[in-house]
C-alpha cells in the first residue's frame, strides 16, 4: 500500500535532504485515510484502493483536486 501511495510524490521528493519529509507525509497520509500499509494492494478490496488511490493523488500536494462521488465505493462505515 505504502508504494501505490509513494508513486504520487514529486521527482524532488527523492531527494535525501527531503526524505524525512516524504516519509512524514506518506505515514500522515495513511493514517487520514485509515489505511494498513501491510495490506497488499492487488489483494485488497475496491474501496480500499480507491482509498490508496486518493492517497497517492494528495501527496502531490495538489492545489485543487476534483473529485466525482468522492465517498463512493470507499468501504467507509
């Protein structure tokens, strides 16, 4: 999970003096979303990658990010 998220960053993400930062977000982000960073996921259900998905496109620190039916299909109770 926390790969599909990585992807997401910016090339100067890769950068060692900003790492500590990468992992910060990636650690933040998973925990907003309520995320396992364990769960495989080509294994996980739907919503669940729907999820890592909308991770992935927040930690490209967007300016706007539009999103249609955002809460569809997340497997939110």
């Amino acid at each position: 999970m926390e790969q599909v998220i990585a992807q997401g960053f910016p090339p100067e993400f890769d950068s060692p003096e900003l790492h500590w930062k990468k992992d910060q977000m990636l650690e933040r982000t998973i925990e907003q979303l309520q995320l396992d960073p364990t769960i495989d996921f080509l294994k996980s259900s739907t919503g669940i990658r729907r999820r890592a998905l909308i991770g992935r496109a927040l930690v490209s620190a967007p300016d706007v990010l539009l999103l249609d039916e955002p809460t569809n299909h997340l497997d939110i109770d």
